[in-house]
C-alpha cells in the first residue's frame, strides 16, 4: 500500500509537471535554448575546472567562444538565407503554376493512351491540387516568417538565452549535487544508473543528431548552390535542419528543390542531378553518417520518433518539436527498467504469496 501511494504521488507530480510547462509553453523556447547550450558545454567547463580553472571563468570563456562562434555563423550564413526564403515565398505561386503547365505538357505524352473524359480528368485534379498546394506552402511560410511569435523567439533567442545558458552553466554542478541530495536513499543506485543511461543517450542524441542535421545541411545547400539553382541556400540548409524528423526533412527538400528546378531549367539534367544531390545526401545519412555519428544511442525506432515529434508540436508547439525526442528517449530508458524490473517480479515469474 505504501509503495502503491508513493507511485500516485509521483505520478501526480509529473502530471501537475506537464501542466505546468503546457501553461507556460509560449516562454519557454529561450530557457529550453539556454538549458540546451549549458547541457552541451558543461563537459567542457568541467575538464576546465579539473585544470584549476575557476568555474566562474571557464564559464566565461566557454561562454564567449561559443557566442563568438555562433555570430560568426550567423552573420555569413543568415543574410542570403532570409533573403533567399522571402525571395522564395514570395515566387512560390508563380513556381508552382509553372509547375503545373510543365505537369500538363508532360502529360501530353500519355494523353494519347488515353479517352478524352481520362484526361479531362487528370488535368482538372493537377491543376486544383498544385494550386492548393502553392497557397498553402506560401501561406505557412509566409506565416512562419513574418508572425509576431517568431519575432519573439528570434529575439528571446539573442538576449534571453545567453544569460539563461550562462548561469546554468555556471551553477551547473551545484544544480546536479542539489538534485542528487534530494534523491531517497535507497532508490540512490538505481536512480544513478538510469540517470548514466539517460545521459549517454541525450548526448548521444544531442552531439551525434546535431552533427548529421548539420553536415546534411552543407551538403544540400552546397550540391544546389553548384547546380545553380535558385534558393538552393534556403532549401538545402532547411532540408538538413528538418532531418532529425525521420524522412521528412530528404523528401520536403527534394520536392521543393524539383519544383524550382522545373522552373528554372529547361533542360532534364539539371532536374536529375538535383534529385542526385538528394540522393546522395540520403545514401550517406543512412550508411555513413547516422551509424558512425549517433549509431544505436537513441534507442529509438523511427515510428515512435515520429509519434513523438507530432505529439510534442500538438501539444507545445516548437518547444515540443525541440523535446520530443529527448524526452521520447528518456521515457524509452524508464520504460525499459520498468520492464527490467517486471521481468525479475514476481508477477512476471508467476510467484505468489503464500
């Protein structure tokens, strides 16, 4: 009985948790940011520390190498991006009207293999659907640029995160002992080691995942850039960025990338060594990057990834696509002691009390 209220409590705490953090989801974004960035640094100011280096200045020095670093990014990359992706918002209708004149004179090839009410047919549901599809995507990226919300992140991300990322940092052992003194006592080793599991599998996760979004971005937006196709910044770093969504990212840029290229060239070489470029990209995720860089660290099938992405954009928007997969190898690792620990009761092994 005792063991059956201590659960409920637990489980009401992690219930009134996630209320919480449903409540508050519209800020969240640079203090997720922030927590992110000391997560991945602390290693770093811990080896600093072990050398005799006050935390304090580790910190800072960790803290300014990585805000230099970033900068320096974003100053050569974002400018033609965000150039490039309004650009490209703003031509999508022209793009994908252009789009399905090139469908239809396509479609003249096979016009003769078929009755006129066939192709009649096929033209009128080409013509309705590149349309719909045209004023959405324009919509929604349109959207996503120029909303308040994204104004707001952009800004928290500048100066909300930076000092959220550096006080963390500083504090984080301090952070780590206070949550480790709290811990009962007899659940202390177990708790440690799934703590060391979890640990592995976010870094893992984090480092290996973040790795692979990155190369995949160079590659694409540097194969389309060499192509020469327009935006082909914009949509190759949007498609690397996107890929730590199963699939999602690889087919999104390659029908994008396509569609401009049937607008831009006139001949069919260009298209194909596009979609090569995609290819390629998707050869080398699967065969080299993701078994080398994140291998079986996650420990996560590709379903529940992507149960867990839509599940956490439905439930707190682009805070919850940032988590979802942290979070879903976190309850992976807890779901797997649980079972751990059912299979070695006496439930599982069919003992009962005498």
């Amino acid at each position: 009985m005792k063991q059956r209220s201590i659960g409920w409590t637990w489980a009401g705490f992690g219930l009134a948790t996630a209320l919480l953090l449903y409540l508050v989801s519209d800020i969240l974004f640079p203090f997720v940011a922030g927590l992110v960035v000391a997560y991945i640094l602390s290693p770093t100011v811990d080896r600093l520390a072990r050398h005799g280096v006050p935390r304090w200045v580790g910190t800072l020095l960790v803290g300014v190498g990585f805000i230099l670093a970033a900068s320096a990014v974003v100053l050569v990359i974002v400018p033609p991006l965000v150039d490039q992706s309004i650009d490209l918002v703003a031509r999508m209708p022209e793009i994908m009207e252009a789009l399905r004149l090139r469908l239809l004179i396509v479609g003249d090839a096979i016009r003769e293999r078929l009755g006129p009410e066939d192709a009649a047919q096929i033209e009128e549901f080409v013509s309705r659907n590149v349309g719909t599809v045209a004023s959405w995507a324009a919509g929604l990226v349109g959207g996503i640029v120029g909303s308040g919300f994204a104004i707001f992140n952009a800004l928290s991300l500048i100066f909300i995160t930076p000092i959220v990322g550096f006080y963390l940092l500083r504090d984080w052992h301090h952070i780590m002992a206070a949550l480790d003194t709290n811990i009962p006592r007899c659940h202390a080793p177990a708790i440690h080691r799934l703590a060391i599991e979890i640990d592995h599998r976010l870094a893992g996760f984090l480092r290996g995942q973040g790795t692979v979004c990155l190369a995949l971005g160079g590659l694409y937006a540097g194969g389309l850039t060499l192509v020469g196709l327009d935006f082909g910044l914009a949509i190759g770093i949007f498609s690397g960025l996107v890929s730590f969504i199963p699939f999602v990212g690889s087919i999104s840029g390659l029908v994008l990338s396509t569609s401009v290229a049937l607008f831009q060239f006139q001949d069919w070489t260009s298209v194909v060594i596009v979609v090569v470029v995609f290819l390629a990209g998707q050869a080398l995720e699967g065969n080299v990057l993701t078994p080398w860089l994140v291998g079986d660290r996650v420990g996560l099938h590709p379903v529940w990834v992507i149960f867990a992405l839509l599940a956490g954009g439905a439930l707190f928007g682009f805070v919850g696509l940032l988590l979802a997969v942290p979070v879903a190898a976190v309850l992976g690792v807890l779901v797997r002691f649980t079972l751990e620990r059912y299979r070695a009761g006496p439930l599982f092994n069919g003992q009962t009390d005498a």
